[in-house]
C-alpha cells in the first residue's frame, strides 16, 4: 500500500491512572432499547412504510423490547404519520415505552411535542453534536457554544412538558451528546451536567444521558476508559442513566458495547442483526445471546429466531450473512473434520452423561433455544470421517461402527474431490446404500431357517440351513453354533468364503415402533489381515446380520 495512512489522526486515549472495568463482568441484562424505526430505517435504501413499520414494531414488542425508538416526527410528514398511527390506532401495549428523536432546535422541539400527543408513555430523545471534529468544522464554535444550544434545548422541552405531563403523560428525557467518542471528557461531562441541572433531573426522576459512538473510532478499551472516566466526573451521576449507541465502524461495536457495560453503563440502544447506518448499530441480538450463553437472562425472547430474521429481511430489503452470529444460515454447520469430530463427539457425551449443561465444542449455543433445529454439518473436501458419520447418525438414524467410520469418510471424500463442492446429505445417504446395503453380488441369500434348543446346563444351542447363490449357482448350506450369527458363518466357512474371520458386530434399530427395522454392521478380516465392512437391513433381527456378513464378503470379493 502507499503512505496515505500518514494522513491519518490516531486516536489519543485519556490518561487513566487507575481502572476497574477489567475486573468487573455483565450479571444482568442493561435496558434494552431498540433504535431499528429509526436509526435502522433512516439507513435503508427504501425505508420501511408504514405497514411494514407497524409489523417491524409488534416483532419488537413479541421479542420483549420495553422501550422502542418509533422515528424522527419532526423530519418529515411520512415519520410523522407513523408516529401517530402508532398512537391512534392502539398499537402501544401500556407497559411499552415509545421514544422519539429530535435535533435541539426549537421548531422541530414544538412540532415533536404535537406528534407524541395522547402517548402514554414517552422518552423525548434531544441531542446535538459536540465533538472536537464538529465543533471545529460544521459548528466553528467553542465548547460554551455546544452548551448553550443543549441547555437552551432542555430548557425548552422541560417549558413545552408541563401540558403533556398535566394531561397524564409519563414524559421522561433523553440527552445524546452527539460523537460522543470524539469529544474531550471534561467537555461531555461538563455539557452533560449542565444539561441535567436545566432539565432539573433528579434521583427520582433521572434523565438518560446517551453516549453514542457517532462514528466508531478507538479501540474498545480506550471508549470504556471513557465511559468510566464520565461517569466518575459527572456531578450528578445518581439523576442519570448511563445509555450507550455503539456503531460499528471498525467491526468492534459488540465488543464496545460490552466493555462499556463493564465500565458502568446501564442501558443500550441497538438494532435487530445491526442495521443502520455505514456499518450498522451494535447487534442487539448478538449482544442479548451473548449474555446467554454466559447465563444469564437478556429478557428478550429470541426463541423463534428465524421468524424474526424472515420479518427482517420482508421489511427492510436487507440480508442476513450466512455467517451472522446466531441467526445466518451456516452458524450451526461445520465443515473441517476435526470440527465435525468434536461435535459429534459432544452430542454423544450429553446423550450418555446426562448432563444438564450444554457441552458441544464448536457449538457456544444449542440451537433449540433459539427454534433452530440441530444443523447436521455439511460436507465437502475439507471433512473428515466424523462428519459423513454424523451426517448419517442424526439424519438417517445409522449409528456407524467408530472402526468402520473411517472407510466410509473415505469413501465420501472420494465423492467430493470428484465434484469438486459440498454434496448434500442425501447424496451421503446414497454413497451409503450403494457401497453396503446394495453389496448383493456375488453371494445371495435365497432362503434359510433356523432351529434352536436349550441344554440341560442352559446353553443355546442354534442350528442355520439355508439357500445360497452365487451368480448362476444355487447351494445349500448347514451348520451350528451359539446363536444365529455364528451358526449362519460355520454353514458357510466351507463354501468358498473361509479366508474371513468374524471380528466383530453391531446393531441397532433405525425406526420406532414394532415394526421397527434393525440394522446391523458386521467387521470381518482377511487372511492378509485386512478389515471388510458389510452392512444389512431387515425387519427381523435374526436376518439383519446375515445381510451384513454377506455385504462385508461381497464387497471383499469386488474389491471394495
């Protein structure tokens, strides 16, 4: 690259002498508040009309969100519109609190308060910019300038609030010092604590003082030192809540939402998957299953997860990536072998310990949580033997022998080096049945019986005669042992098929049911020492085995 970085103005981080935020972990969940009508639609290339808002706003609601940014009133008569149908037409339930947004300048304040007229509950949210960059280059003013146009703001919302709040309205206050992130500390908390003194915030009745990462541009330690460093200085940190709208300009924006928590803030303003403007707002699905997954309680109900993502991507026009924490399509999937071996290995711990703890490597979720059903991992030439054996387990019921599993990942693996891409599950299925289940040739079974008795010690004592063909002969075999298996591979150890030795066998049913099918899976060994996998399926169990001895000799005998 050139030397263009050169004209760049690294970030200068405040002196902190001592902090506690590292120390400190999230236990609760803060105040959620959503900010997708506004901040989320103001980013759309076509923003949201007013069906699409309504069916946006009771999504929100479903997921839980108590407190819900509606739009800008004030900027145009659409807004507006939107804000007074929400009123109007009884779509607030009583214990949501709307929030609506305006610039600190009087006639958009005056035309904001006869939107929200009839709200029951409201958080009038005012701000104006005041960071070094736009102070120096859109404002060309001085800190004391910055002030007087937030105190001037306040004092004439706190006037214009006296009617509404008569008229039985819960009216609270909300202040956001604009680039936040890009002002000097002492400047913030100075304008901040003239704001709380003109809006006359008490403990009682606190004001939010929202402190947005405008435009993301530190590292997300260097903003928590920040946040502690306000809320340390800020005279009147009882009459506050400390909110945070993190951005996302440098990709960090969860990471500054978290640390800021740690640093003392109590609330967050973010958006569904991150929409808004540039690269988005902070997550606030990715933030709430974050807590989650640490246990503990976001209070937001992401339990249908793809039913809000389809809602979100019908009433923005916006895609969700596959790879979106917790809701894009291959969050649940591996490809890498180990990856699968590891899954598949967490599932079989649970299943047999019991254990009440989700313990998946690779997995930091269970996707039922969340609606989604297990994704069994996907295959291509990056998988392994572990992933053609899950794949065959939770989707087909087969339980693959671990000995066996290798063979069979190999012969998958052929399968995608040959197409060269992923191949489904039911192409896994197929390589399955044409190398095991359909080994019928040379060697079939025509017909066969069994006879059994119990000696006086108790011994079983099992007898096989049966029908044979291989290719165009037919032949009878006999022979005995101590169950059926092993009577089936005495009458057939003299025809032809005497260099295999019986290693070992498994079996297992793969459907519910009386009716169910049994399947089993037979390991035999050459005289050369080699292993031979067969596989049978039947109704009976008594024939399943049988199946499976002459698929492995079968597939022995062509070469497989």
């Amino acid at each position: 690259m050139n030397a263009g970085y050169a004209k760049y103005i690294p970030f200068v981080p405040i002196h902190m002498d001592h902090r506690t935020w590292p120390d400190k972990q999230i236990t609760k969940a803060p105040i959620w508040c959503s900010v997708d009508l506004r901040d989320g639609n103001q980013a759309l290339i076509d923003p949201m009309n007013l069906q699409e808002k309504l069916e946006y706003f009771h999504t929100l609601v479903d997921i839980g969100l108590k407190e819900i940014e509606i739009g800008f009133p004030s900027a145009s008569e659409t807004e507006y519109e939107i804000c007074r149908e929400l009123i109007d037409g009884g779509h607030i339930p009583d214990d949501v609190t709307i929030q609506v947004l305006v610039q600190a300048r009087p006639h958009l304040i005056q035309k904001t308060f006869e939107a929200i007229r009839g709200a029951k509950h409201v958080i009038l949210h005012f701000y104006n910019s005041t960071s070094t960059l736009q102070r120096k280059v859109v404002f060309q003013t001085d800190v004391e300038g910055v002030k007087k146009i937030a105190v001037d703001a306040a004092n004439l919302i706190r006037e214009l609030s006296q009617d509404a709040i008569a008229e039985g309205m819960d009216l609270r206050y909300e202040y956001s010092p604009e680039s936040f992130m890009g002002t000097e500390m002492d400047a913030a908390v100075e304008i901040c604590q003239a704001v709380i003194e003109a809006i006359q915030a008490t403990p009682e009745k606190k004001i939010i003082l929202n402190l947005p990462t405008t435009v993301e541009n530190c590292m997300p330690n260097y903003f928590a030192d920040e946040i502690e460093y306000f809320i340390s200085k800020l005279p009147s940190r009882e009459s506050a809540i400390i909110s945070l709208h993190p951005h996302n300009d440098r990709g960090c924006g969860v990471a500054t939402a978290e640390m800021g928590l740690l640093a003392g803030a109590e609330r967050i303003e973010a958006t569904l998957f991150g929409n808004g403007e540039r690269t988005g707002n902070v997550d606030i699905v990715t933030l709430a299953l974050n807590m989650y997954t640490q246990g503990v309680d976001p209070e937001l109900d992401f339990s249908h997860i793809n039913a809000i993502r389809d809602m979100y991507e019908r009433c923005t026009k916006m895609k969700v990536g596959e790879r979106q924490p917790y809701v894009g399509e291959l969050v649940f999937t591996a490809f890498s072998g180990s990856h699968q071996d590891a899954i598949n290995k967490g599932f079989n711990y649970m299943e047999q310990s019991g254990t009440g703890k989700w313990e998946v490597p690779y997995l930091p979720i269970d996707p039922t949580d969340l609606g989604r059903e297990y994704e069994p991992v996907r295959i291509n030439s990056q998988s392994g033997k572990g992933g053609a054996a899950f794949i065959m387990h939770h989707k087909f019921g087969y339980d693959l022998p671990k000995a066996m599993q290798p063979e069979f990942g190999h012969i998958v693996q052929v399968e995608t080096d040959a197409v060269g891409k992923e191949i489904p599950a039911q192409r896994i299925y197929e390589l399955f049945k044409e190398n095991y289940l359909d080994a019928t040739t040379p060697y079939q079974l025509v017909r066969h019986s069994f006879a059994e008795f119990t000696d006086d010690e108790g011994h079983s004592h099992v007898t096989f005669a049966g029908t044979l063909r291989h290719q165009d002969t037919v032949f009878q075999v006999q022979g005995s042992g101590n169950g059926p298996i092993d009577a089936f591979f005495n009458a057939i150890h003299g025809q032809k098929m005497d260099r295999f030795t019986f290693v070992d066998y498994k079996e297992h049913a793969i459907t519910d049911g009386s009716d169910s099918m049994a399947v089993a899976y037979i390991q035999l060994r050459d005289a050369e020492g080699k292993d031979h996998f067969g596989v049978g399926i039947s109704h009976n169990i008594n024939l399943a085995p049988l199946k499976g001895i002459l698929s492995a000799i079968n597939r022995a005998v062509n070469g497989k």
